[in-house]
C-alpha cells in the first residue's frame, strides 16, 4: 500500500488529503448527530415501555379499587347485614337466609372476572357463602378451595379469625374445584376485609376476594410479547404478587428493588433494562425487565441507515476528491515538470511544489518585468529601427510591415502618405565635438517641429545634419493633404529660421499608395535633396521638379536590393508591383534617350543575372532558361514587350521559389505529422514540444500547419487522439476511462467531451453503435 501510494504525486497526495479532511468534517457531525438520534430513539423507547407499565398499573389499580367498593357494597346488603346482626333463628343453619343470600352474590360474579371467585364468611352460623353454592362447614369449602402451604387451622386463624382491612395476601397457588372431583391448582391473590366495615376487634364477618393472578397479569401481558421482556407486581414489604415472563424464583431478587413513582431505570446486568415505579394507591411496585436491543430496534433502523449513507458517502466522495485531486493536480504536475525540466532540477531536490511553483513563476514574473523595463528602454530603439527598415525597403508584404508596427507600437495610418528627408545647412563636415552637439540640439529642435505639425509622423535621424519622415495622408481629399503637408512644411521652416536661425533644406518623395512603397517615396525625397542641394535651392524641392531638369533612369541600387529581395522570397505581386514602378517612372514621367533605356534595360537584366548565379531554384534546369530568356531580352523590343518579357521572368521565378518553400513546408509539416502520430498518447504533448522538435516558433508552426493542412495543430492533435480511441472502442477491450488515459487525456471527463465534440455522440454511445 505504502509503494502504491508513493507513486502518486506529492501535489496529488496533498490535494487527495485536503479533500479526505474536508469529507470528514461532515463525517464528524453525521455521526454526533446519528449518536444524538440513538440516545433519542432509546429515550423514546423507554418512555413508551414506562407508559405500558404505567398503564398496566393503573388498569389493576383500577380494578382493585372496584374490589374495594364491592366489599364496601357487600357491607351494606340487607341481607347479609341481617345474617350477621339479628339473633340466630329456630333454624340453626338459616338454609332459607343464606340461600337467598347465595343467589344475591352469583349476580355479583357474573359482571366482573376479578369477583367470578370470592366468598363471604358470616361468624353466626359458621358458614361460607360463594357465589355458587353455600358451604355449612369451613372445611368444606377450604377442602374445595386450599391454599398451598397452609393447613387448615393456620388458614382459619389467618383469615378467618382475625380482623383484616383492606388485606391482601400475596400470590398463592390454591386448589379449586372446578366440578365433581376435579381439581386444578390456580395462582391467585387474595383481597380481604372484615364486615361491619369499623369491626376492628370483633368482625361478625369476612369478604374474601381470590382475584386469578392470569386476570391481573394479562394487563402486563402486553410488555412481555411487544419487547420479549417480564413484568413483576411486588407489595409494600416486597412480597411478589404476580409475574409474566419470569420465573417465580428469578422475580423474588427483584421484588427488593426501589421504585420510584416518575419511574426509574437501570441495568440488570443480563442485557436488560429494569424499570420501576411504586403505587401511591397500595405501595406496590411494578417493575419490567426490558431487553436492552429491543428499546434500541428504531435505533437499530437508524444505525443501518445512518451507516449505509455514510459508506455511501465516504466512498462517493473518496470518487471525487480522487477525480478533483488528479484534475486539480495534473495542472500543477504539468507546470512542475516543464519548470523542472527548465531549471534542470529532479524530483528528489524539490523540497515543497508549492514554494518551488511560488519561487520560479516569482522569478517569471521578476524576469519578465525586467525584459519588460528592457524593452520600454529599447522601444525608442526599436521604433527607430522600423522606420530605418520602412525607408530601406525591408519589408516584402505588408503583412509583416503590420505585424512588426504592433510590435514595436508604430502606428500607422490610412493607406497614402510622402516620405521626405530634411537637410540642415550651414555644417561642414561634423569632425567637432562642438558641431556634433549643435547638430544633436538642431536636429532635436526640427523633431519637435515635425511633431507639432503631425503627431503621427515618423521620424528618425539619416546621418548628423538630416533626418528623414514619413507623413501619412489620411481623412480627406489626397490633393488638399498634400497641399496642407507642404505648407506645414514651409511653415516649419519659416519658424526655425525665423527662432534660431537655422536654415534647413526638404526634399519630398511623391505619394505612396501602400506603406510597403514608402522605400521607393524615400528613394525619390532622397534624390529630390541631392537634386536641392546640387542647385543650392532652399525651402521644399519635390521629386516631380528634381526630374523635369534631368533625362538619367530612375533605378536606385535600394530599389534593385528590394527586387532581389522579394524575388528569393516569391512575393510575386510586391515584385510585379516593382517592375511597374520602374517602368511608370522610366517611360511615363521621363522621355528617357535611347542609350539611358538602354542602361537601364542593361541594369535590369543584371538584377536577374546576379538572381541566376546565386543558385535559388529549386528545379536547377531552370536557371539555364532564365538565362536564356535574360539574354532574349534587347533594347529593340517596345516598352510594352519588354514589361511583358520582365514579368514573365519574375512569375516563372516566384513560382519556383514558392514551390521550394512549399516542398520544404511541406516536408516539416511531414514531420510534425509524423511526431504528432508518435507522441498522441502522452498527455504533454503541446504546440511547444511540437516547435521545441522541429526547431521553429511556435507561432511559425501553427501558421505553416494551417496554410497546409487547413487545421490548427492542437485541432489535429485531437483529431488524431479521437481517432484512436474510436479503434480501441470498436475492440470492446478496454473501459472509457482506460482509452481516455492510453490516447493521452488527463480526465476521462475531458475525453468525453472532446469526443463528443469530434463525433457527435459519447463514447458509451459510438461503443453502442459499433456493437
């Protein structure tokens, strides 16, 4: 247990413990309040045994009230008043009198079981008298009627003689005559009480009242068959009156025991509860034995319930801490392991998760505002470097012109704008440290100026005296921008004239339609200020006016670098863009002579020559037919045949470079597809183990992925993970739970529901279908 144990996770035994804690709190209460029911359910068991001992006494008590009134009644009938008062009549046995008197009392023993046997002593005529016959003699009737254990002198001298009130003699076996010569022998109490009723030395008569100890102790009856128990009736010196359930002999050791009239419980030792009360009527006291499992059956019914709910619960809830531990803990698992793998660290030399996790994501954080603090130090920098990249022509697409402005937090706006560069005269050569720091101020004072007119504009230094911008045209109409631009321009350098008498000098590019054309606008400004300052012009020098004075082509070296650029990188329609630019401005804005066109056909088919010898073709036959379709080309063609015979060049070009990337992309995307189908089974498998193999970006990856397959790896991932499990679904072999962790899921929660968003249907139900 302890070995199965130590392979979990110390964060999954910790998250499992805390779990188990909190599962036993309401353990804890359940069962102090399954423990507050038992002594509930005893309590109330208790009190329903007191209340049918109660009752029982209550109902004898009753009936012996009943006895005593008709003694009472006894001793106010005429008839037997007159039996015991008046003289003895001529006839000595009175044989009229006491049979009048005998059929008086069988009336009597007709209407109550307690008076179906009793008899009346009358001392005048030494007779009894019973309810069904008259007995002359005394010895007749005790030879009818003997009590166990007494002759019949001792029985004369007990009852018969002495003066009794209200007497009872306790449970005795006397033998009676139920008919000719038939005896049985009957426990019974006897009630007696002298007549006149105030006769207390010289009774003239005695009642006698055998009340059957089975009509007394059925009123018991009722504690021995509802809880398997005994009852026993003791009289005030303790002498046993009656039992149910119990032996003679047993009932006697507890005939001594107290009572108590709000009863009283105690243990008899055997498993039993003994419960008492005395009778404030008689003294009597009643006691039942009471077995303590029966009192506690409700309690019984309440343990099992109790008990099943609580199993019930403590297994349910040891399901889920165990599903929340692993699901809470892989998380935390994960992030240990690629810290540990980072840092190089094994399991054994981490002390606590917790304070590991806490050390290194603080270290993140620390490392990260750093790197932040750096960046926003290197901001300006960077910022500065993406105008310089935007003036040189760096950028092929515009899509990365974008993605580099949101990086660097450029923003650029519209779609048009001019490029110029601004010349500060007045320096020579800047071999002072003097010169270099009144540049450093000039230049400083001019960017503040260029921010004035436009918040927006970009700017960045272009040597010690020049600094070059872009301005962005957006909002309104292109020609009153323009207009506005140039003469904010002129304003700007009215102004520093004017404040601190510098003289500064702008050569504007023309319009640019797209900001992947603000190299070529730059190229024109630059050649607009080298025209300016050739001709010691001042103010504002535009392109358009600098190349109305010459009849030179238009092809500077930034523009053939950014041709070759774009045409290793296969960007076909910024390289047509290109050509057309360098023909629009060769042959539509100048009227260039014949050997000009004829140096710049001879320039640009140099371009692609040196693009032939750099060997970029994927298919290594095409650069015999791109140098025979170069040197097809002559300076004799029209303007149109040649931009057609360029254009073919660049289209066969770009599609060969495109092949080789897409052959290439295709090979990685191969290989990632190959490590996907390896590794689909380890749950740890990410974008970034998938770049950390191949050895790319992340981001890189997952957009070379998409364009060729047309999914996201972590979509293929999964796709290939359910495609799996299907197969091991339609096997029937292993359970759900069991493929969700073999195809590299955390949960088998999770795998449900990634299945059934692959499917369509649950897992349980696809295992249906195929059956």
């Amino acid at each position: 247990m302890q070995r199965l144990w130590s392979k979990f996770s110390p964060v999954f035994r910790r998250f499992l413990i805390s779990y188990l804690v909190v599962l036993l709190i309401p353990q804890i209460a359940g069962y102090a309040s399954y423990r507050a029911s038992i002594e509930v359910a005893k309590s109330s068991s208790i009190e329903n045994s007191l209340s049918s001992l109660n009752l029982g006494k209550e109902i004898i008590e009753r009936h012996l009230v009943e006895v005593e009134a008709f003694t009472k009644q006894l001793a106010i009938n005429q008839d037997l008043y007159r039996l015991i008062a008046d003289p003895k009549p001529l006839d000595s046995n009175n044989v009229y009198g006491l049979g009048r008197m005998q059929r008086s009392l069988s009336m009597y023993s007709s209407t109550n079981d307690y008076l179906s046997n009793f008899f009346i002593y009358i001392r005048n005529y030494n007779a009894i008298i019973t309810p069904s016959t008259v007995y002359y003699r005394p010895e007749h009737y005790y030879e009818a009627n003997r009590l166990e254990g007494m002759t019949f002198e001792e029985w004369e001298e007990a009852v018969l003689k002495k003066p009794h009130l209200n007497e009872l003699i306790p449970l005795k076996k006397y033998r009676r005559e139920i008919r000719d010569t038939v005896f049985v022998e009957m426990p019974a109490v006897t009630f007696l009480q002298s007549i006149p009723l105030n006769s207390f030395n010289n009774p003239q008569a005695m009642i006698g009242v055998m009340i059957d100890e089975d009509h007394m102790g059925s009123l018991l009856q009722n504690i021995v068959d509802q809880y398997g128990g005994w009852a026993v009736v003791a009289d005030r010196e303790g002498s046993l009156i009656l039992s149910r359930g119990i032996g003679e002999e047993e009932a006697k050791r507890f005939t001594e025991a107290p009572g108590d009239e709000n009863g009283e419980v105690s243990p008899t030792g055997d498993g039993r509860l003994l419960i008492s009360i005395r009778s404030d009527l008689n003294g009597w006291t009643y006691m039942a034995g009471i077995p303590e499992q029966v009192l506690l059956t409700k309690a019984d019914k309440i343990q099992r319930v109790t008990t099943t709910f609580t199993l019930a619960a403590l297994v349910i809830g040891l399901l889920i801490g165990l599903v929340l531990a692993y699901r809470h803990s892989a998380k935390l698992h994960s992030l240990l392991s690629v810290f540990r793998e980072q840092n190089h660290i094994s399991r054994e030399k981490i002390g606590n998760e917790y304070d590991f996790l806490a050390g290194n994501i603080a270290a993140l954080i620390a490392n990260n505002e750093l790197l932040e603090s750096s960046l926003n130090d290197q901001l300006p920098l960077l910022r500065d470097a993406f105008i310089k990249r935007l003036l040189t022509g760096d950028f092929y697409t515009l899509r990365e012109i974008e993605a580099v402005s949101g990086q660097t937090g450029v923003r650029l706006r519209g779609e048009h704008g001019r490029a110029g560069i601004l010349k500060v005269a007045g320096y020579g050569s800047a071999d002072s440290e003097e010169i270099i720091q009144e540049l450093s101020v000039a230049r400083l004072i001019v960017r503040q100026g260029l921010t004035r007119l436009e918040p927006d504009v970009l700017v960045t230094d272009w040597g010690s005296d020049q600094i070059a911008f872009v301005h962005a045209l957006a909002g309104e109409p292109l020609d009153d921008l323009q207009r506005r631009l140039e003469a904010g321009l002129l304003e700007l350098v009215d102004t520093v004239y004017r404040q601190h008498r510098l003289s500064i000098t702008i050569g504007l590019g023309s319009v640019f339609d797209a900001w992947n054309g603000v190299a070529d606008s730059f190229n024109e400004a630059q050649q607009a200020l080298e025209y300016a300052v050739h001709t010691g012009a001042v103010g504002i020098t535009r392109f358009e006016d600098a190349m109305k004075a010459t009849e030179l082509y238009y092809y500077p070296i930034e523009s053939e670098q950014r041709m070759l650029n774009t045409l290793k990188a296969g960007e076909l329609e910024e390289t047509s863009r290109l050509l057309d630019q360098l023909f629009s401005r060769n042959f539509e804005e100048r009227e260039l002579s014949y050997d000009m066109t004829q140096q710049f056909v001879t320039e640009l088919k140099g371009t692609f020559l040196k693009l032939a010898e750099q060997k970029i073709f994927h298919d290594e036959s095409l650069t015999d037919h791109i140098k025979e379709q170069i040197a097809a080309v002559t300076t004799t063609d029209g303007v149109d045949q040649l931009r057609d015979r360029f254009g073919k060049l660049i289209h066969d070009i770009c599609m060969d470079v495109r092949k080789k990337k897409c052959d290439m992309h295709a090979e990685t995307v191969g290989e990632i597809i190959r490590y996907i189908h390896e590794r689909y089974s380890d749950a740890e498998l990410t974008l970034y183990r998938i770049a950390e193999h191949i050895g790319k970006p992340e981001k890189y990856i997952s957009q070379m992925f998409k364009e060729h397959t047309g999914t996201n790896p972590s979509d293929y991932v999964e796709l290939v993970r359910i495609g799996k499990a299907a197969e091991l679904l339609q096997e029937n072999l292993l359970t759900i739970d069991e493929i969700a962790a073999q195809v590299g899921y955390n949960s088998a929660h999770s795998f449900r529901r990634a299945f059934k968003r692959v499917r369509g249907v649950s897992p349980s139900t696809f295992r249906q279908m195929a059956d």
